[in-house]
C-alpha cells in the first residue's frame, strides 16, 4: 500500500522513471573452450576499445580517475559504437564503484589491466618484488571475484619485450611470475571463471605456452595493414590470440595537422582483415581519446610526440593522436568535450553500431530545480528537474535509476547524477547524496558534447513537497486546500531535498502554528523520497487557505495548500477532466481521457465509477480511485458502432454516499464508406502547423513549432478503414528521427493508406535514405527537393506508384482533400 501511494505522488511529478534503487540483470559469463571465446551456447568475437578516462592536463596514471561523470559520458558511446568490450591499462581505485555498473547498463565486457609499471626496478630482481605483486593482484582479484562483465585480466604490458630493462633477471622470471598469478586466480575464483592473459609485442612470444596463460594478447598495431603478419602469428601461437591493440593515429607529420579520413580508413581495413582471418579472438582499437599527455612534457599541450615507423599513413606513429574521439578543454578543468572522428563512422559500420549524428549545436542547460518544489533550492540526495535545450535526442525514460539515459547524462560537480527520464528540454535526475554542500556546476554530456556549466549551490538543506504528496497517514488519500484536514489527523508528507537530518532538525508550520513532527526520515527503498508524519494542531480554526510547509535546519519548503475541515461540513467528491471530448472510430483503438477525483471536506475512501448514459457499442474501463489521484477512462467503439456526434457519456463516481458525475462528449468516425480527408501542411513561414481531419473531424492538429515539429504521420488500415494514431517525427531536431521513420514506415503492409504532413520544419535531419524511402514507397514527386522550413503534405498508398494526392510550398501552406472509399483491396 506505501508504494501505491508514494508512487502515485511521486513518479508523476519526474513524469515516469522508476523509484527504486538499481536493479540490474546478471549477465553471462564470457568463456574460453576449444580455443574460441564464446557467450552462452554463442561465439563471442571481441570488439574492443582500449579505454582511458585522462582528461586535458591529467598526467599518465595507473589508476583510472574515479569519475561517474567520465564513465557516464564514455561508455554508452562505446556501447553505441558495436563494441562489446573495453580494454583498461589502468587500475579501477577501492573507491571506484560506478564503472562496473555502466558495464551492466551499456551491455559491456571488460578486459582489466593489471598494470606492472609501478614495480619496475632495474636495480632489483623479480624475486624481489614478487610477493608485493602477487599480494596487490590478489587483492585486486578478490574486489571482483563473480564480476560477470568481467572477461579476465591482462597482467602486464609488453613486460616480455624490454625485460631487463623493467626487472633485473629473465624474461623467463615473468612467465614463472604470471604462472604463479595464474594459480592464485584459481584459489581465488576455484570456479576458473576469470581468464588470465598478458600482452606482448613480438610475434616471436606467441610461440611461447606459458603456464596458466588462458590466451595471447597481441599488440599488434602493424599500421594501416597487418600484410603477412596475421599468417606469421597463426604459425607460431600456442595459444588463442587477440589482436589487443590495432589502428593508427589522426595526426600527419608530414602537414602538422589531422587527416582523420586517413585514420578513419585504417581502422576499418584493419578490423576487416582481424575479422576475415577466422582464427583470431577479435581486436581492440588501440584509443578511446586521445591522450595529450602521451605527445607532449606537457600533458596540457597536444603535442604531436611522434616517432618514426613504416606502414603508418605518414611514416610516423603519433600515440596521443590515437582516439577515436578528439578532445577539447572546457570552462570546468577535467571535464573535457569529445567530439568524434570519421573513425567512429568507419567502425561503426563494420561492427554493426549506429554513426553518431553530427551534432553541431551542443547542449544548453538553463535551469535546476527541486523536482517537488519548482524552487533552485537543492541539496545533495536532492530529486532534481534539470531544463534546457538540445539535452536529448528523444523523450526515453528507464527504471533504475540509470547513469546516463542514451547518451545523455547529467553531471553535478564530477558526480553522474542518477536519471529518471530523459527529454530534449529536460532531465528527471537523482543529485548524488554524497556530494558536499557549497558552490559547484552543473552540466549535461550529450554524445559526448559537454553543455551548461550550469552555477549550482547545494545546500545542506532543501526540503521540498510534492504536489498532491500530502495524504492522511495509511491511506492514499490527498489532502488539499478543497480537502481539508481536521484538528489532530495525521498526515503523511511527501517531500525531497531533506539532506537526511536527525528528526529533532525537522518542523512543520500550518498556518503559522508549529505541527507536532511524529516521524522524519527517507522512505526504504525509495530513490530521494522523504517522508515526515505530522499531527495537525487542535488549536487552529477551519479555513481554506493555511498552508503547510516543512523546515529544516532553516531552510523552508514550498507552501502547500492545505484546508482545515469544521465539524459541520459534510466530506464529498467530484470528478474533473481536462479533455471532456473523446474522438474515436469504430473498430478503432480505445481512447483515453484523464479523470481527476477530487476529494472535498476532508473525504478518504475509494471511488468505484459506473456509466449512467452512454451509445451502444461503446465500452469502458477505468480503474478505483481515491481522492487526489488522476485515473484512465479508457472508452471503445466495437466494429460497426453506428457514428455519432458529440453524444453524452455520463460517468458516476460512488464511494458510501458520496456521489460525483461527469459528462464526457463522444463522437464516433466511420471506418466504410465513402470517407473525406484534408490534410493541412505549413513550413515556418506558412503557420508552422500540420492536421489530419477525418469525416470532418479533427483528429491531430499541431502549430508553432514544438511537439508534433517535423514529419506527421497517420496510416490507415485498407481493409478494416482504421488509422492509427498519429506518429510525429521531429526531422528537424531529433538525430534519430530519420531512423524511427525509415523503421515506421518499412513495418506498415503494402497498400496501407498514408497521409503525411510537414509543421514548422522537416528536412534538417531528413536523411537521403529516409527521403528515398519516402519517394520509393509512396511515388512522392517532391521529397527529393523538399527544401529547408518548407510546406509538404501527401495522401498515398504504400506500394503506389505516385500518390493519390501531393503538394509542396516554400512559403504557403498546403491543403490536400481526398474522399476514400473503405474498405479496399
């Protein structure tokens, strides 16, 4: 019952994420047998990207910044990428919990790095440094023994290939070492489940089988082709081999500047040839970023630091040149914006990812604020509401609680806050609660483009209460200034932002009057929620204006509006909606209004609803309600309902003798016969509007840019004369619109009836493919040349060779008009 209320109050107000905490699948384990690595019952081929999280200024480190911000920023482009695996040099710190998670939420498998850099010693012997090693690796392996997205370790790189250099003693003392790792692996996981690898440089150590050695790493990185060395490594391993790093760098030496079409070509001929060879586990890309600190003294300044080497694009290999995204510095040090070279397309393609748009503009964050009060008061465990432009491709939403939502996350100083939802002009989001209170900022990463830098104070304190988030205690009923409260009830009160204080720290004021606090804290279980129990004081006269609001530590929350009931006033209910009129068509999808039951004087109990007056052949569905909540009224016309012009429909409410009505207008649309259509289209300068009208109804209409922006879609069914409900694809601002198009379209049947509009703008991000699907499917004469804000409607059936009616305007708009005789063929 708590979770019925807390989520009825709640999780409208973050407009539909999930309120509990993380609750991630288990993924399956990747396995080695009969020399191939295989997922479950499938093989499992590695495409990988060697990760590094250095920002702008960052010196090389054995151990990966701890930020969620970079993580949240880099893993999902990875993920989107169609790689399935990063590759780590570097320690993950005790600390470091986040990374492992955005494993889980993008899909990911990890190579870990154990590096040994930090042992080196020339002036003392492996024997040495033994027990050191082995007791950090063991301590290491322990942190993420049964981490399923984890593959297995690399211990070491390219220890073999400048041994005396790193070690006093043999190469032949590294392997007797990773023998010894290898055995202590198996007493820590006795399951083997972790595999153990190192990599080399030399193919002349692929012939080597050390002992517990699971398969090669092979950081190959031959330049823009392997030539003959993938046959000369096939001959001489004795175990698997992963080509573990491949590519080449974006700078030319020869011109100082970047030739990324260059780097973007070699990375694909090279991931083709690792895949055409059969033999191979997969490959890693050998950058995820680039590197400053690799080119220069100065890891603030990208210098080109390149050396001399043959089959390299330039005759050089420049290693802080490598990623697969280019780096710029920001006005927040360490939180650096990529923006990604055509090698991200070249890979994409041959891994079966999805190309990053070409994002000009970066995203613009306007505004945080309490997600229950509307106020810029937020504190740490805060459920915030962060608004602006360009924060989103499209409106997704997830449970869980999710570090990014696509590629969007929102980053509080460089803390990842955790999403609800995602929209272009808005984020539902979590502020982490460990964060300390003061001056920081906020910003928003979208594929990658950092935006905002928003100025944010957290403060220790920042209550906020939810609207309609005050109900009577164990109930699920609201209580508001029409519902007044009596003398001594207690309410339960819905609130974020509490900062977690002691109970003594919270108060609570009804007009003026202090409210005795019952109970303060965070609600189990639910992500940012607080509740406070309070007990209304008997001293205060009736009225409908008090006010509640919830102190702490001085801080104060909104006001909210709270009656107070006299002895005489008699509790009731009534029923309320926004839409009073319902459209539907015979045959046709149900339709649904919203329905507010509000509660007066004070009343709690559940309303049950009945129909008094309603057509034949309509249905309805609407589940119990109590006061304070906004439930569907699903309403339905069966096959062959007679059509019907703005009928009544009368819903009843009852709860005890209580009762409440509503009248809903209800028009019911033909699906046979001989049916009229318009279609309106208006580009920017002709209205920016688009609407479908049916029979003389209408039934979508859009103006002035915003939702329903773009393409406007609605299909009708040819044989049983029932559309659909409108798709809007937002060609204009929305980089994935194109895609869900083409998808839209390619599902509906051959000889599906289709009306199609333009508002405002289309053709921004109209891609080729998706004008020529359009010209192909439907015969349009014009999508082709349809140019920038201009109007464009058509009327046409899928698999016609033109359509049954098209227009287009640069500057008026359109009208197409159009009678159909259904049923057809």
């Amino acid at each position: 019952m708590l979770l019925l209320r807390v989520h009825t109050l709640c999780v409208a107000v973050l407009l539909s994420g999930g309120i509990r905490g993380t609750d991630l699948h288990a993924a399956p384990r990747v396995t080695l047998a009969d020399g191939q690595l295989a997922l479950g019952n499938s093989s499992f081929v590695v495409r990988g990207v060697a990760y590094s999280n250095a920002a702008i200024g960052e010196p090389a480190a054995y151990r990966l910044a701890a930020s969620t911000c970079r993580y949240a920023r880099d893993l999902p482009l990875i993920a989107n990428l169609g790689a399935n695996t990063v590759r780590t040099y570097a320690l993950l710190g005790e600390e470091d919990k986040s990374f492992v998670e955005l494993l889980e939420s993008t899909g990911l498998y990890w190579l870990a790095g154990f590096p040994l850099e930090p042992y080196y010693d020339p002036a003392r012997t492996i024997i040495a440094r033994k027990r050191q090693i082995l007791d950090a690796f063991g301590e290491y392996a322990r942190r993420f023994r049964g981490e399923r997205r984890l593959i297995g370790y690399v211990f070491g790189n390219e220890v073999a290939r400048d041994y005396n250099a790193k070690f006093a003693g043999s190469v032949e003392d590294f392997y007797a070492l990773l023998g010894e790792a290898a055995e202590l692996l198996r007493q820590i996981e006795p399951e083997q489940t972790s595999l153990l690898t190192t990599a080399v440089h030399d193919t002349a150590e692929l012939a080597r089988s050390p002992a517990g050695l699971s398969f090669w790493c092979w950081n190959a990185n031959p330049g823009r082709s392997f030539g003959g060395l993938l046959e000369q490594a096939r001959r001489k391993a004795a175990k698997p081999v992963l080509i573990s790093e491949f590519g080449v760098d974006a700078f030319d030496e020869r011109t100082r500047q970047e030739d990324e079409q260059a780097q973007a070509e070699a990375a694909a001929a090279l991931a083709r040839e690792i895949e055409d060879a059969g033999w191979l586990l997969g490959g890693v890309y050998s950058g995820f970023l680039d590197e400053w600190w690799r080119g220069s003294p100065d890891p603030g300044r990208h210098g080109p630091g390149g050396s001399p080497r043959s089959g390299f694009p330039d005759g050089f290999r420049n290693d802080g040149w490598t990623g697969i995204f280019r780096v710029t510095a920001t006005e927040q040090p360490g939180l650096d914006s990529l923006s990604p070279r055509a090698v991200y397309r070249s890979l994409a393609a041959r891994w079966g990812g999805r190309a990053l748009p070409a994002v000009v503009d970066p995203p613009r964050l306007l505004r945080l604020e309490n997600a229950a009060s509307g106020m810029e008061l937020v504190a740490p465990g805060t459920l915030v509401r962060a608004s602006g432009e360009r924060l989103a491709s499209a409106a997704t939403s997830a449970e869980g609680w999710p570090l990014h939502l696509g590629q969007s996350c929102l980053c509080v100083g460089s803390a990842a806050a955790r999403l609800a939802r995602a929209a272009p002009d808005e984020l539902s989001a979590h502020i982490p609660p460990n964060l300390p209170p003061g001056e920081t900022r906020a910003v928003v990463y979208r594929a990658g483009l950092a935006g905002g830098f928003l100025p944010v104070r957290l403060r220790r304190y920042a209550p906020g209460i939810f609207p309609r988030g005050v109900v009577w205690a164990g109930s699920n009923c609201v209580a508001s200034r029409e519902n007044g409260a009596r003398a001594g009830d207690v309410l339960e009160v819905y609130a974020t932002g509490l900062g977690l204080p002691a109970q003594d720290l919270v108060e609570a004021v009804i007009r003026g009057a202090a409210a005795p606090v019952l109970y303060a804290g965070t609600l189990a279980g639910m992500r940012g929620v607080d509740q406070v129990n309070v007990r209304v004081p008997p001293e205060l006269l009736p009225g409908s204006n008090l006010g509640l609001e919830v102190r702490v530590g001085g801080a104060a929350s909104n006001l909210y509006p709270l009656g107070l009931v006299g002895p005489g006033d008699r509790p009731t209910i009534a029923l309320r909606t926004s839409a009073p009129e319902i459209v539907l068509q015979a045959g046709g999808e149900p339709r649904t209004a919203l329905v507010e039951v509000e509660g007066i004087n004070g009343f709690c109990g559940a309303v049950l609803f009945q129909a008094l007056q309603t057509a034949d052949g309509l249905s309805f569905q609407i589940p119990a309600a109590f006061p304070g909540q906004t439930v569907p009224l699903a309403l339905r016309a069966a096959p062959g309902t007679p059509a019907l012009q703005e009928g009544a429909f009368v819903l009843a409410g009852y709860s005890g003798g209580a009762t409440a009505r509503l009248t809903l207008r209800v028009t019911v649309l033909p699906n046979q016969g001989d049916v009229p259509v318009r279609v309106f289209s208006g580009g920017f300068k002709a209205g920016a509007l688009a609407r479908f009208d049916w029979n003389g109804r209408t039934l979508f209409s859009t103006s002035g840019g915003g939702p329903g922006r773009g393409l406007n879609v609605l299909s009708v069914n040819p044989a049983t004369g029932v559309f659909s409900a409108v798709r809007s694809l937002d060609t204009w601002g929305d980089e994935q619109a194109s895609a869900a198009l083409l998808e839209h379209l390619g599902r509906l049947p051959l000889g599906t009836i289709v009306l199609m509009a333009v508002a405002d703008e289309a053709t921004y991000r109209l891609t080729e493919e998706a004008r020529t699907g359009i010209a192909g499917w439907f015969g349009s004469q014009f999508i082709r040349t349809l140019g920038y804000q201009h109007s464009w409607a058509l009327i046409g059936r899928k698999g016609a060779s033109k359509p049954l009616a098209e227009a287009a305007s640069p500057d008026r708009q359109i009208l197409l008009e159009r009678v159909l005789t259904l049923p057809q063929p």
